[in-house]
C-alpha cells in the first residue's frame, strides 16, 4: 500500500506527508497510510472552489404579525406531526469552546453563574417542552466531531441526558477535509496524522448518510428534520408553530429569520438569488444592499438567520446528488514543521475547507422565511464578552425568566 499512496503523493505534490514514516511504529505506519488513502482531495483543485453568486433580490418572509393572527392553526399541525412521528431534530454541535477560552465541546460550557446551567442543557430544555407538549419524544441527533466526539458523549452520559429519553438520541461524527498551508501544501497535526478539520455546518447530512444513524432516520419514517446551531440558548427545536406553518405553506424547507439589530449586523441574510430561496452572508452585500429600503421605510434585507432550519428529507435525498460548493476559510491551525516539531500559531496561517448549511437551502425549491421574536429566540453565544456573547446570553436568558 506504501508504493500505491507514495504514487498517488507524488501526482499531487504532497509527498511530504510521509517525511516521518519510518519514525512511525507498524501500527502508525498503517493508519497514516489509511488515513490519507481515504482522504478527500478534491479540496486541491481550485476550481471547485464555487463561490460565485447570482443576482440577489429582497425576499418574502412571513411576519411576527402573520405568524400571531393563526398561531394556534400552525400549533395544532405542528403538534399532529410530532405525535405522527415525522419530526426529528438534529444539533449541529461539532465545535469547541475556544472563543469562549474553554477549551472543550461548546455545549459543555457553563453559561449559569449561581446555579450550573450549560449549554447543552439548555437546548434539552428547550425541546423538552415539546415533548410534554406534544406526550411525544422527538428522535434528536447529535451531530459532534473526531475531535469532541468522546467528550460529548461522556457528557451526556454523566447529566443523564438531562432528561431525555436516552433511546432517543443518536450521535454522529462530522466528516473532515484535510488543511493545506499557503502554499497549498497539505499538513501534518503529528507525524503519523494527516490535518483535517470538519467539513462544515452543511456536511451535516452527507455525514448522517455515512453513519449509522441515517438507517434510524429511514426506520423511523421520518418526513422533516429540524437543524440547529448549538451556540444559540435560546433556540426553539421543534416548535410546533414553525412545523406548522412550513408544512400548511407547501414549502420544501423553512428557516427561522429575526429582524435585523442594525443594517450592518453580522449576520447571514435571507434574500433571494436569481429568483430561488437563499442566504447571502454580511460580507457578500453591498452597501447598496446593506441600506435599501423598502416604501414603508423597513431595510430590503432585514431578515437575518439564526441556523435554525426545517428540511423535508425526501428534497435533502435529492439535494445528495448536488456537490455543494465547497468554501475556504483561513484559520489559525496547529501543524508539525518540516523539522518535526509542534507548532501553535498566533495567528491565521492556514486554510480549512467547508460546505455551508446557506447552500443546502438555495438548492431548495422553496423556503418559508418565518420570523421570530430575536429577544425570545436569539441569545448566540459566539464570544467571551461584547456582541452575541456569555455576558448578552446571560441577560437575555434572565430576560426569558430563566433560572441562572
């Protein structure tokens, strides 16, 4: 097997990988060897690299108002499809707490200051008053990485699920693509480990499909998966009003949307793109984008999302057969030197690759943009301090008289 991945090495310019081979005992040897035979290596053609946009347009969204005047409509079938066990969630939670200068899976950071509140519980919470509601458990799967898969696990285990019905959840690894340097060079994390770094928030159904947990999925006869983000406390999973409303609409897909703080806030927009359901993220818009207005004095692109999402599985089987365009990222990341020795950077000196869950829903025939009260439903914790962080989660968290 050497000689055959040495070969296909040396077609890509990246016989480096094995500098230290034989410094590896036979086992280390073999997964190495392993490891880079089944490596994606796609990410080395440029051309893939697919980050062209259409021609955006302001999108049509289903207001607080709207949504207000046949709320209960909406409930009833939202409820109906839970109990019809069509409904499954799934949490997207392959990332760590290194923002928050913790160093373990995110969802295992404790947001409470008198009491222990994490975060992963919080999120049980929320979906727990769906299932009394409902007096149905909703088949939750937890999306997680080779990195933080074990301690997540371990995590679950020892909270007891935090109530939740243990059968009814299922974990799952993200898929991984390899880093490269700047000089497109792949890179080594030890000398007997190939850099790879998680695939994205839009890997996660290509992951579900590789794992066992997608046979679960298929057994259950499950119609909809509702996918969220694990950085948002105050997340509603499986609200039977936002089911309700994406099923009575006939729409492929929905995605929950709040009103924007400012123009300018960093967040991933809802719009249309040449004419189709998509997201164009805060560095894409224009300033002309950014400012436009409609006649009643609102922004265009007022609604930005909070990775809160419903799909229709039987368009999420169709979308497999579309590559999803692949995204590259420069990130800070740790790597062996040619010398063999571990270095830590300061700062960004590398590139990871990653699909994108704004890509799953443009390939969608529809998506019904359902807006949400952000002081009710948006409490993302991406930073230590400052904007969309511990301390404003915490406040919004007391704000929704919840214990901390």
């Amino acid at each position: 097997m050497l000689d055959l991945i040495t070969e296909k090495l040396a077609i890509l310019n990246q016989t480096h990988l094995l500098k230290f081979y034989n410094e590896l005992d036979n086992s280390k040897q073999k997964k190495l060897l392993k490891q880079i035979d089944c490596l994606d290596l796609s990410v080395l053609d440029e051309k893939i690299l697919n980050n062209k946009r259409g021609t955006f347009s302001p999108p049509f969204a289903m207001s607080i108002d709207e949504i207000e005047r046949k709320k209960d409509y909406y409930i009833r079938i939202g409820l109906q499809a839970v109990r019809d066990g069509k409904i499954g969630a799934v949490l997207l939670a392959g990332g760590q707490g290194s923002r928050l200068g913790f160093e373990k899976p995110k969802g295992m950071f404790n947001i409470g200051i008198n009491k222990e509140l994490y975060i992963f519980e919080c999120l049980i919470n929320n979906i727990l008053e769906v299932v009394r509601e409902a007096g149905a458990w909703i088949p939750l799967f937890i999306m997680t990485s080779t990195q933080n898969d074990h301690d997540t696990k371990a995590f679950f285990e020892e909270h007891n699920y935090f109530g939740y019905s243990k059968a009814n959840i299922m974990f799952f690894v993200q898929e991984q693509f390899p880093t490269i340097d700047l000089n497109g060079k792949l890179m080594l994390s030890d000398k007997g480990t190939v850099s790879t770094a998680p695939n994205g928030n839009g890997g996660w159904y290509s992951s579900m499909v590789r794992s066992g947990v997608f046979k679960i999925l298929k057994d259950n006869k499950l119609e909809w998966l509702n996918v969220f983000a694990v950085d948002n406390v105050l997340q509603k999973i499986a609200d039977p009003c936002f089911i309700g409303a994406v099923i009575d609409s006939g729409s492929s897909s929905g995605s929950k949307v709040v009103a924007k703080a400012a123009p300018d806030e960093r967040v991933g927009v809802m719009c249309l793109e040449d004419g189709k359901p998509s997201i164009v993220e805060y560095y894409e818009m224009t300033d002309e984008m950014l400012n436009s207005r409609e006649p009643d004095g609102s922004l265009s692109y007022n609604y930005g999302v909070i990775l809160n999402y419903l799909f229709r599985i039987s368009d999420l089987d169709k979308a497999l057969k579309i590559k999803l365009p692949i995204h590259k990222a420069f990130k800070k990341i740790n790597y062996i030197d040619e010398n063999g020795n571990y270095q830590n950077p300061d700062e960004p000196n590398a590139y990871k690759f990653e699909t994108l869950v704004l890509d799953m829903v443009k390939i969608q025939d529809s998506c019904l943009a359902f807006e949400v009260d952000r002081k009710r439903e948006f409490a993302p914790v991406k930073n230590k301090t400052g904007v969309d962080s511990v301390e404003s989660a915490r406040e919004l968290l007391k704000l929704n008289n919840i214990e901390i």
